[in-house]
C-alpha cells in the first residue's frame, strides 16, 4: 500500500562567505575602489555568494538537511568558505 506524504516548498537561503582568516582578493579590490571614491569609512569588505533554493520537502528539517547536503557536496567549498542556512 502507497503512503500518501504531504509535501510542502520551503525556501532555503544560502551565504556562501570565505572564511575570515582567508584573503578576500574581490574584497580588498571593492575596498580600494571605495576608499578612491572617498568613502574612507570603510574599513573591511567581505564578498560571498547569496544562493536561493525552492525545496519540495516533507518538513523544516528535511528541506534544511537537502539544503546543507547541496552545500556540502557542490555550493561551498569548505576548505576556503563557511555558509549559513535559513529555511522560509
């Protein structure tokens, strides 16, 4: 006999960062560009990846472990980057 499961789409977003005692090269370029425009304010510039992945899954949980699954095996590299998840 066939279980009828009910699944709903939940919303994973990803950041995808490189890990803060890595050089950021693309950060430090965008922080001379920004101190040559005279915003000498700014003092550190971090650049990552935002992800956004539509999941069909059964709950929370599951659509966050096939969110952090895909991190793990393809979005990140986990040598040179973190990333944080928030199911919607």
């Amino acid at each position: 006999m066939r279980q009828n499961f009910r699944t709903m789409t939940f919303t994973a977003l990803i950041n995808v960062m490189p890990l803060k005692e890595l050089l950021d090269p693309q950060g430090k370029t965008v922080l001379g560009g920004l101190n040559n425009l005279g915003m000498k304010g700014v003092h550190d510039v971090r650049i990552g990846k935002h992800i956004t992945l539509q999941i069909e899954a059964g709950s929370k949980e599951d659509a966050y472990s096939i969110a952090e699954n895909a991190c793990q095996k393809l979005l990140a590299n986990q040598v040179m980057e973190f990333y944080e998840i928030t199911i919607q």
